[in-house]
C-alpha cells in the first residue's frame, strides 16, 4: 500500500452500522455522525467522506453545547478561556471535542461505542471521560452519551448534539413540530437574555406548521413530554408521506432549531433543518442556566434519537 493510499479520509475512519434497511455511519473524529438512511432516504443531512464536518453537521457538543459569550466563565474557584472559534462574534462555540479522535470501545454489525478522554486545559481545567453510543434497531437511531468526571472536584457540564435533519427537498415547504412552551430571546451575538411564550407568535410550532420563510436560530425550552417522558419533535414532508421524528429524555431540557441561513456553501442553505438535543441552553457556563455539576467519579447520562416514520407521524413508539 503507497502512501497516498494509506491516508485516512478527512474525519478519520469510518465506522458504519446497519439494522435491515438502515444504514448510519460514525466518524473518528468527534464521534460525528457522518450519514444516517434508510434505503436511498437519507435522514440525516450528513457530509462526504472527504469532507470534514461543515456547519456542525452530526457532531458532539461538550462539555458545553452553543455559544458561550467571549469564551471565559469561572466554576467555583477556578477560571475558564476558550478559544474564540466564532471570532466575528466574540463567541466560543460547541465546546472541544467535535474536532478530537474518539476511540472505539465496542463495535457490532448494529451498534458502535466511542470514547473520548478530555484532558485539563485552558478551556477547560477539569478532566472528563465521555462516552458516545450509537445504536439501530426496528425503531430507528438510538444515541446515548455518558460523562464521568475524573477530576477531583466538581466539574461543570453541558451536552448537545447537531444532526440535520432532511425530508429530500427544500425545507420551505416542510412541516415542522417542536413540543416546547417557550423559547429563548437571543440578543445580536446569539446569546440568551430571557425567554419568551411561544403561545401566538412565529416561533409557535406546538402543533405541525410549514416552516415557510422563517429564520430559526432558535433555543426552545420547557418542552412537553409524552406519557414514557420523552420530548418528541418533527419535520415532515406530507406530500411525499415523509417524515423524521427526533425524541429525547428528560436530560435534554433544550431544543436548539436552526434552519441553516448563515451556512457558508449556499447549496446547503434551507436544505435541512438542525433539531439539537441539549442539556442546557447557549452561555450555560457564564450563566449557570441548567448547568450540571458532576462530582468527583460521578456520570450523568442520557440518550436521544431519531425514528424514521411515514406521515402522519404514528403514535408515539415504546422505546
């Protein structure tokens, strides 16, 4: 083998599973989800195999999910500065280990387990051990994540997760749902000042709506859950009987919905719409917002996933 054919693609090896018709694949890099289909119906909006993750597309975000404001924030008695990687708004964003190489710890023909060891740093001066799981079933993806904190003090933390969810055309004319009571007023920089009643305005989707011209960049909390106590959201595409189904557990008490406006490449723009499960809203480290403190050994978990469906979108499914 020369050389040039030892070089692995830009996210790393691939890691593919399958259950029937569906197919996911998960990169080396930041534990991405790279590609999720069932059949020749993609359901993720994912990247190439010589890409590496444009907009966020299927990556982790830890140990803080979003924006946070100028990269600094203090924890008790200790200081944290990030790296200001969305300079243009003074912003640190989707923590530090999207770009990481994440080790496999279990593989099967259905189902493959990351981890990711996340040492002190300027950043971030406590030690984490992440783990990420994703799973096929007859029910869809399944994706679950643990932390454990291997400092010797408490540690703060927050999770999400960026999938872009498609429905095979423009999303203009795609319904959206989003089971959440209220969402969060953003000022210029992305950054929360309040939240707001969705109850009577444009950001209302309680009940499925075209999504239509709007700009969604969007958190949305005090989410609604059905009788098994996961949140269930969708996009769907009611003329083709397409329809994508994202839930979560209890520990995602955020939706961040982006309807992709700012993207760089203009083809992707309004191609798909980001649903993201999180923990705790943008800025959760500066504003102590829902932010999890993990004591010394502790692991806090948590899943969510994505259940292929036609439209109408059936009865909500045991899982």
């Amino acid at each position: 083998m020369s050389a040039v054919d030892a070089v692995l693609p830009q996210s790393g090896a691939q890691y593919e599973i399958r259950h029937g018709a569906q197919r996911a694949i998960v990169t080396e890099v930041g534990a991405t989800l790279r590609h999720y289909a069932v059949g020749d119906a993609d359901i993720i909006d994912g990247f190439g195999l010589e890409e590496w993750s444009p907009s966020g597309r299927g990556q982790v975000l830890a140990p803080w999910p979003n924006r946070l404001d100028r990269g600094q924030y203090r924890f008790e008695d200790r200081a944290g500065q990030a790296a200001l990687d969305e300079p243009g708004s003074q912003n640190a964003i989707h923590g530090l280990v999207r770009w990481l190489p994440w080790q496999v710890a279990s593989k099967s023909a259905d189902a493959v387990v990351l981890t990711c060891a996340l040492p002190p740093q300027p950043g971030y001066p406590w030690r984490l051990d992440l783990e990420v799981g994703y799973s096929l079933d007859a029910t869809g993806l399944t994706v679950c994540f643990r932390a454990r904190n291997a400092s010797r003090v408490p540690a703060p933390f927050g999770i999400g997760f960026h999938p872009y969810l498609t429905v095979g055309a423009a999303i203009d004319d795609a319904l959206l749902r989003i089971p959440a009571n209220r969402c969060l007023v953003m000022d210029d920089r992305g950054l929360p000042i309040g939240d707001a009643p969705v109850a009577g305005s444009e950001r209302d989707f309680t009940q499925p709506r075209s999504i239509g011209s709007i700009r969604l960049d969007t958190g949305y909390t005090d989410l609604v859950r059905d009788a098994d106590g996961l949140a269930r959201a969708s996009v769907a595409r009611p003329g083709e009987g397409r329809c994508v189904v994202l839930w979560a557990d209890a520990s995602f008490r955020y939706l961040m919905v982006y309807t992709g406006d700012t993207i760089e490449a203009v083809p992707r723009r309004r191609r798909a719409i980001a649903i993201e499960p999180m923990t705790c809203p943008p800025n959760a480290l500066r504003s102590g917002i829902d932010l999890l403190t993990v004591e010394p050994g502790q692991v806090v978990e948590g899943r969510w996933g994505l259940v292929p469906a036609a439209y109408p979108t059936p009865s909500p499914v045991g899982l």
